[in-house]
C-alpha cells in the first residue's frame, strides 16, 4: 500500500508525491479526513489524483494513502430501489445516519450489510459451474429476481457446499473449488471495476426493437435492443420527461437512470416522482425495478465524471443474468463538462472548445458498452443493454463537439426541436431531422410481428411529411389557396399524421402508451383517408368537402380508444370513411 504526502491542490484535482508504488486509477484516501478520490496520472512518483469530495481546506503535507485497488462498484442484492450517489455511496443510508447534508470523508458500504436477505440454492454440492452461472437467486423485489452468479472472473470450479437460507451479504452462501485447485467463497455480492467493461461471450446483430409505446419512436425512429441512442435539445424542450416515458414504459425488464449533473431541483423531481409511478407491467411502484444515481450539478465534479461508469457497470451486471436493460444518462453534456474541468486542472492540450482530445473516445467506451449479448455461463442466456443520453447543447446548438462526438457513435437521433416545444407539441422530436438507423435491420421483426405493410406505411407517411415542408415554403410565398387539391389533401394528411399520430400526450391515462398493434391501426386509417380521398378528387370530388367530412374527427380521436375497444372501432371508422366518401360522389354526380 502507498503512501505519500500532498504538494499542490488545485480545486478537485490533488497532485501528492512519494506515489511511486501505487498505480493508474487506483482507489486513494486524501488527507487526515480520508476523502475519496482516484489516480488519473503518474509522473515519476507524483500522483495526480481527482477528489470526489469537496477540496476546501486541504493543505500541502497531509498524508494520501493509496488501497490499490481500482474505483470499483459492489454488485448484489440492496441496488434494486437503491439511490446512489456518482461513486455508490447511498444517499438513504448517509441520510440516515448523518441527516440531509453529506459531509466529507464518510465511510458507509455501498450495499447495507445489516440486511438479510433469503437466499434460494439452484445447484447443489458437486456441480459444476462456470463464471456467470447462476448458483441461486434472491427475491429482492416483487418484480425482480437477482440471481446470484459465480464472478466471471472464474473460469469454472466444483461446488463443494451450498445452502439455501437467509444471510448478511458479508457471510458465504457456498464454497467453491476452482480448476485451479482454489477454495473460494461463495457471496451474495460481488465488486467488479467501473472502467472496465463485464465479459460476455458474444454481441449480436440489432434485430429486436426496443418497444416504448411512444408513437414518434417506435414507428419513425425505432431503437433496437442493445442499442444505442441520443436525445439532444435545448431547455425545456422535454428531455427529462421523454427520458421519463421511456423509463416507465420501455419493454425493459431493469432500469438504470443516470442523473448526472443535473439540477437539484430537477433530480429532487425524479427521486419523488419515480417511486409514485405505477409500473404498467406489474402494477407495483416503477422504483422496484430500478436503480437511481442522483449526482447533482453541486456535487463534486469529479464523481460526476465516474457516475455515468458506475450506472453503466450495474447495469451490465443485470444484463449478465439474462435481463433486457435499459439505461438513461442524463445528461452526458454535464459528464463532459466535468472531463473538461478535470483536463485543464492537468494542463492538457485543448480540443474543439477547450473539450480534452480524448472527448470522442471516452464517449465511444462509456456507448459501446451497450448491446444485445449471449452472457456468460453454462445456459447461454441472451441479455441486452440500451443506453440512451441526454445531450444538453448550449442554446440548442447541436454542432458543438459533444452532440457531434455522440452522433459519431450512436445509431439513433431523437432531435428535439424548442420550435415544436413552444407550440406544445409533445414528444417535441423533430421528425424531419431526427432519424435511425436500424430501421432497416428491424423491417422484417415488424413484418412478421406487427403488419406487413408496417415498413411501407411507415416510409410513406414519412414522404409525406417531408413533401409537406417543401409546400410550406409555396404556402408561405402564395397562400393556400393557390395549391392544387393534390396538394392541399396532402397538406391535409400531414397536419393529421403530425396532430394525431406524432403528438402524444405523456400525461393522458390512454394516449401516454399505444401498442405497436393500435399504432399499426392509426397509421393505416390515415394513410386510408389519403387514398380514397385521392381517388375521390379524381372522380371530380371538391376538396373543400373531403377536408371536411366528420369521420376525420373520429381518424383524430382514434388515439384516446383504449386498447381493448381499438379494433372494432377501426373497423367502424374504416366502413364510416366508405359510407361518407361514397355519399360525397353521389352528392356530385
């Protein structure tokens, strides 16, 4: 173990000497009140180390002693429900033990050791195991079963004793002999390091999507599972609450949500909010399958930097039992700007916008970690991890460096637009800069899982909206007026597809969530509208009369239907669209 002494201490950054021994992002305790903090360069045997607690009053001479061991997280029963802050320190249990405001230096285990949990053997003395098998598992919510997994770190061993039963996390469940000839105990918990990406034995192709109910992406701008995608917009363009929606309805068996950097007052919001949301798949509170940092933009700015890896290896360790994990980091503008803090401390050579150099790359690392993967262990279970950051530009200008690094790397862009936000159009996604790319390689899932005209409809509706923006600019030179009825029934038909299908209310007890089936049904009622009343205008119809038929109001409140009753009444809507464009022709032969 190292020891050294400090010389120099520049806001959260402490260079200390006498550090020869000790090694890269190794774990330190800084002076006599042993505030937390990691090595991040080495000179010699000068150590320069980012703080993860506030640096007021620190002095050069004061002791740093290193634990050589990496920033590591605990993994095991306790996280589900659990409120963490940017290096898993659990802001409950300090609460608790200190009150409201977090004072430095503490000392608490991420993961209680007073709890008791009730441990279920699934293997037995004599079997063979190997890392990532499941030994057993721990009812830790009612909608979450933590299986316990032998680390992945062992290749494969004999079990030599197992016991079902109730136990701290501190006491072994089981023995294990590795091929090694090691005995090892068995825990309920695990410490794995946060830089460090778990292992898994293969990545596969994006070919499932990851289902959300919300309209604007799931047929526009679809995300696989394991995939990964980004939400850049500026202030008050609904970020937080898109994040939000996504978290309570994505079809993920786990959510892990990352508020990095964000306001107090904002992240206070999501810590009452999230256990007051009922979980549409269960019925329970959303908080009993999910697992919150809060790192405010008052805390530290180093452990702002580590957050988004720690949320990220939780995650990964659910993936790992076989579960389809969905991360939201909000926001990865704030991780950045703690990177660009923590560069100029150590005097690095600026990139684009004082951003160190290895801006692009860091982001690459914390995204790739995502991914649909067979997962360690004898079963060869399939788990899945989709990341999805927040990005807040300044001003909303998305070509500063961290919007155009993050677009480098992931396949999805929801761009929101404060223009839509401000006409109180909600999910305000601009669909005519937003896209995805795994559109194509999810086509044939929404073939044979939804409709086959799914993709077709799709790309139709999406021309129309893009033909819609061409016209506006002749209707904002000539008026309407002076557009042929082609083209106003086509205005028509996009006003519709932007009103009723794309702009969906997150606060509606029906309209917060439609199926991938009921969305199916909306885009063919409003792509039936357009082509009849297109062979009705070539009939001799007036378009002043078909923009006007009354079955329009009910294509627009088709959204409000509840699930249970959208089939017939898309059935009804489709043969009261026939009654009334076949009364129409009569009325002008």
């Amino acid at each position: 173990m190292s020891k050294g002494s400090i010389v120099k201490v520049s806001g959260p950054l402490v260079i200390a000497e006498g550090m020869r021994d000790a090694n890269l992002f190794d774990v330190v305790r800084v002076s006599n009140e042993r505030l937390i903090g990691e090595i991040i360069e080495m000179h010699g045997d000068r150590a320069s180390i980012q703080v993860y607690e506030e640096t007021a009053g620190l002095k050069a001479g004061e002791p740093v002693e290193s634990t050589g061991a990496p920033l590591s997280v605990e993994l095991g029963p306790g996280l589900i429900g659990g409120i963490f802050d940017g290096i898993q320190r659990p802001l409950e249990s300090i609460m608790e033990k200190i009150g409201n405001n977090l004072s430095r230096g503490i000392e608490v285990p991420s993961l209680s050791r007073e709890a008791v949990w009730k441990f279920e053997a699934e293997k037995k003395a004599g079997d063979t195991v190997v890392g990532g098998d499941a030994i057993g598992f721990v009812q830790e919510s009612e909608t979450v079963k933590h299986k316990i997994l032998v680390p992945p770190t062992v290749t494969s061993g004999t079990i030599v004793s197992i016991n079902s039963g109730e136990y701290k996390l501190e006491q072994p469940v089981g023995k294990l002999k590795t091929d090694k000839g090691e005995e090892i105990d068995l825990m309920l918990y695990q410490r794995w390091p946060v830089r460090r990406s778990r292992p898994y034995v293969k990545k596969h192709a994006p070919t499932m999507p990851l289902v959300t109910g919300q309209r604007v992406i799931d047929c526009m701008f679809p995300i696989a599972k394991g995939g990964v995608a980004a939400i850049p917009g500026p202030f008050g363009s609904g970020k937080t609450v898109t994040q939000h929606q996504l978290a309570k309805w994505a079809q993920a068996d786990i959510v892990v949500y990352i508020g990095c950097g964000e306001r107090g007052n904002e992240m206070t919001d999501v810590l009452n909010e999230f256990p007051e949301l009922i979980d549409p798949y269960t019925g329970e509170s959303l908080m009993k399958r999910t697992v919150l940092i809060a790192n405010t933009s008052d805390m530290p700015v180093a452990a702002r930097e580590a957050s988004i890896y720690t949320g990220i290896t939780i995650a990964e360790y659910f993936r790992d039992m076989g579960y389809s994990v969905a991360l939201m980091a909000d926001s990865t503008s704030r991780w950045a700007e703690a990177l660009r803090e923590m560069s100029g401390r150590l005097e690095e050579m600026p990139g684009e916008e004082g951003y160190p150099a290895y801006l692009g790359s860091r982001l690459a690392q914390f995204y790739e970690r995502a991914g649909r993967v067979t997962v360690l262990g004898s079963e060869g279970l399939e788990g899945s991890l989709s990341a999805i950051g927040a990005v807040s530009p300044p001003g909303g200008d998305i070509s500063e460096p961290v919007s155009q690094a993050t677009l480098r790397i992931v396949k999805v862009f929801w761009g929101l637009d404060a223009g839509l936000a401000y006409k109180r159009h909600f999910p305000a996604i601009n669909w005519l800069t937003s896209y995805s790319l795994y559109t194509d390689s999810l086509a044939s899932w929404f073939e044979e899982n939804v409709s086959p005209e799914w993709n077709s409809n799709r790309a139709r509706m999406m021309l129309i909206l893009q033909e819609e923006a061409e016209l506006e600019e002749i209707v904002k030179l000539v008026g309407m007026d002076a557009l042929s009825s082609t083209d106003r029934l086509k205005m028509e038909v996009a006003r519709s597809i932007r009103e009723d299908f794309l702009h969906q209310l997150a606060f509606h007890e029906v309209d917060t969530h439609t199926s991938l089936k009921k969305q199916d049904f909306m885009m063919k009622l409003i792509l039936d509208y357009y082509d009849k009343s297109a062979g009705a205008l070539e009939m001799g119809a007036d378009i002043e009369a078909l923009v006007a038929l009354p079955v329009r109001e009910k294509i627009g409140r088709f959204k409000y239907i509840t699930e249970d009753d959208a089939e017939n009444e898309y059935v009804s809507i489709g043969a009261q669209l026939a009654f009334e464009l076949s009364e129409l022709l009569n009325k002008e032969d």
